[in-house]
C-alpha cells in the first residue's frame, strides 16, 4: 500500500507512514475494539412498572370476579326455590327469568317478554311437553322421561344424569339434585352435573319439593314391592336424609309453601294450614279448593272448586276473598307479578292477568 500524504509505499495495515508519519487511516484490530461503544440498557421507569402490574392484577380480578357473579347467579334465593316448588305443585307451566317468559304451546317452547309479550320466538322444537322453571341461571326442563337444562336462548342443552322418568321426582337449590329415579332406589342427591350420586333415604317418592333445608316427600303407594309403605303420605327429611318426620297420611292434591305456614287441601278439598315442621294443623275458613293453589307475598292464591275462578285471600285469612277472574282455570303459576293459568272455557290456553287480577289476557296469538 502507499502513504496517502507522501506517496511513499509501507507496509499494509501499519497506522503511521514510516517517512512522513501520517496517518492511514487503517485502525488496528485493538484499537476498534477499544473505539466500540458499548449501549447500556434503558432503565424502566417506576411508575410504568407498578401501572403494569396494577393492569395486571385488574385483568386477573375481573376474570375472578366474573367466575365469582357466575356462580352467585347459579345459586338461587329462598323465596325462588319456594316459588318453584310451588309452581312444579301446579304443574309448571311457565317460568320466568325476571325478563323472559317460557312456556310450552303444543310440543314447542317459546319465551315472550314478560311485560308486555312481544318478541315472541320459539326456542325449541324438539322437546316433548314438561314443567318448565327457571331456577339460578338455567332453565329447567322435566319431560316425562328425563330432566333436561338449557340457557334462556335454547341453547347450551344439557342432560341431567340419573333423571330418568324423574318429573316429579326431582329438586334443585343450585348446588345440588335431589332425585328419584328409575336409575336409583329411593331418593339421592348428586351435584349439579351428575357427579358424586349418593343414596340418602329409602322413600319411594312420587313427589320431591324443596323448602328451607328440608325435603318434603310425597308417597302415593300403599305397598312398595309387596311390603307396607311405611311412608305413605308426605314426610320431612333433611337433605342429608336424617331427621324422618311423618306429617301426613296421605298426599294432598294442592299442596303450597307460605311465608311461615303451609296451606294444603284435605281429602275432602278443604283448605287447611300448618306450621313446616307439620304442626299446629287447622282448618283455613272452609274454603274449598279446585284444581289450582298458589302463595305469594302473604296472599293465598287459589281456584275455587264450585265456580273455578281464580281467588286470592291473606294468608292470616283475615281479608275478604277477592276473585280475580270470570273463567274456570286450572293450574295456577306465579311469575314476578303475573299469574300464569290453563283457561279451561278456552280449551285449557295458557293465560296471564296480573296479581290484582287486571290485564287478563292469553299468551297465544
């Protein structure tokens, strides 16, 4: 190579010219790696730090507090585990959600809007007719051959195990399934999904409701399987199945859960009352009862069996009887503040009118 400043040829890679003593411009193999500058890292400033693990630990809370509303949702209140039990007691014939109404009209399910019944649609065609209730956040299905849940769209359908032929025969408060089957002997209780079944009492049951802890069993037979049927009537058990109380000697065909009482009819269609636990027994106001007991917020609601109108009476019995409808009816159901009843001058159509008894009308079209 030659030097760029006195044309004198030296020796490649040298720094300095020999002669003239000028640079090169050729940098040693040392000193580029001394020349190399070395980047430090960006410090992070504190406060985007705690701001990201604050959105962090937002974002990990709102999936908890999702899950938590999800599971509050799914677990009703005393008062609808009440209501529902009251309802299957009169055959279940509409359920609400707060929002929604559903129903059975012939084989199809439906849903309406409950206040005023506009954005009618069927939800379901492929279900046979059976109880529909509402309970935490699902919808209940009990056909004659199996219990069935769904979302309030239709969708979502799940089969409940261990349900089969189980209509009647079949409770829930949300965490767990009080059953008699065909699959089972005797009544049991299993989650929510089927899991962990177990026996808890040898009733044969025709009839399972649920009120305040306790079960309430109806048993039609006077024999099972040749033996006596000890437990013919209605009796209490705890949901463990402990705690055996015979309250009555047979089974009532109205039968409804007050605010602290129970109001039933006797063999001869007679109102009565008594406390939960089957005492204080007392005959209420020698009102006779037609196809159809009901009570909500201190009011007995009830068909009366000479004219088949709707009636409703305090529950203290102290207040007149008021009728609130002109129609026979059979079956009475109570959503919100509707009652839901089968007009039969109109071949047995479902029908709602307010609890006053006003806005009397039919859901079909």
């Amino acid at each position: 190579m030659f030097c760029g400043n006195c044309g004198k040829e030296i020796n490649d890679g040298v720094t300095f010219c020999p002669e003239c003593g000028a640079k090169t411009g050729i940098t040693s193999s040392n000193n580029i790696e001394e020349s190399k500058v070395y980047s430090r890292p960006k410090k992070i400033n504190p406060k985007v730090k705690i701001a990201a693990i604050v959105l962090i630990i937002i974002a990990v809370l709102s999936v908890i507090g999702i899950k938590m509303i999800n599971y509050i949702q799914s677990i009703p209140n005393d008062n609808e585990i009440t209501l529902t039990a009251n309802n299957i007691m009169n055959s279940a014939i509409a359920s609400t959600d707060g929002e929604w109404l559903f129903y059975f009209e012939d084989d199809f399910l439906f849903r309406e809007k409950l206040s005023n019944g506009k954005n009618k649609e069927c939800i379901n065609s492929t279900l046979s007719h059976g109880l529909v209730y509402y309970l935490g956040n699902k919808l209940y299905i009990g056909t004659l051959s199996k219990h069935l849940s769904m979302n309030i769209k239709g969708e979502d359908i799940t089969d409940i195990p261990n349900s089969t032929w189980s209509q009647y025969k079949f409770q829930t408060d949300g965490k767990r399934i009080y059953i008699k089957s065909n699959d089972t002997d005797g009544i049991s209780v299993q989650g929510v999904n089927g899991d962990k079944l177990k026996k808890i009492s040898d009733i044969y049951a025709d009839k399972i409701l649920f009120n305040g802890e306790k079960l309430y069993v109806f048993s039609l037979a006077d024999s099972i399987n040749n033996q006596h049927n000890n437990y013919k009537g209605v009796t209490i058990i705890d949901t463990d199945g402990k705690n055996e109380k015979h309250i009555l000697d047979f089974c009532p065909e109205n039968f409804a859960f007050g605010g602290d009482k129970i109001f039933y009819t006797d063999k001869n269609d007679v109102l009565h009352s008594m406390n939960f636990d089957g005492s204080n027994q007392q005959q209420f106001n020698d009102i006779l009862v037609g196809d159809g007991l009901n009570v909500y917020d201190d009011f007995v609601y009830f068909v009366d069996r000479e004219s088949g109108n709707i009636c409703k009476i305090s529950e203290s019995g102290e207040s007149f009887i008021k009728i609130l409808n002109a129609c026979r009816s059979w079956h009475i159901n109570i959503t919100d503040d509707w009652i839901i009843y089968q007009n039969k001058d109109d071949s047995f159509n479902l029908y709602k009118m307010k609890l006053d008894g006003t806005e009397n009308q039919p859901l079909y079209d």
